[in-house]
C-alpha cells in the first residue's frame, strides 16, 4: 500500500467561462475534505473570488478541487506559450 500523500487545491471558474482563480491556501491532503470545504464556504469562496476581480455583482463560479500535479502541468503548459 502507498503512503503518498497528495495535495489539494480549489479551483474556481468565473461564469465568464474565461477567468479562474487557484486557490492555493488553504491545500487538503484528500480530494473528501476539500470537496467539505467547498460544500461548507462556497457563498465565502464565490465573495473571495468576486473580490479579486473588481466585481460589483455576485459571482456564481464553479469550484473544482485538483491535485497539486495538475497545477503543475498547467504551469508547464504556460510557460511553454
């Protein structure tokens, strides 16, 4: 049995469908409670979001939780651009 441990992060994707924010505090050792995290803050999280991008009106992004793997790879695939 494998004791790697993997790390989680939030990803929200404005309605825009454009813009995104990571999250990248706080991290979740399992993709279970940062889904709870989600489920539990999503009206603070979509406020947080809104916040950062200057918005006036209430956003309703779509959070998702990835693995810090896959941030990397994004990060990979932009500087390669």
């Amino acid at each position: 049995m494998s004791n790697i441990i993997t790390t989680w992060f939030i990803l929200a994707l404005l309605p825009n469908g454009v813009d995104s924010y990571l999250f990248q505090k706080p991290a979740f050792e399992s993709k279970l409670k940062c889904v709870e995290f989600i489920v539990e803050r999503h009206e603070i999280l979509n406020d947080f979001v809104a916040h950062e991008y200057n918005l006036r009106y209430p956003v309703s992004s779509k959070f998702y939780c990835i693995e810090k793997n896959l941030v990397k790879e994004i990060e990979n695939m932009s500087d390669e651009t």
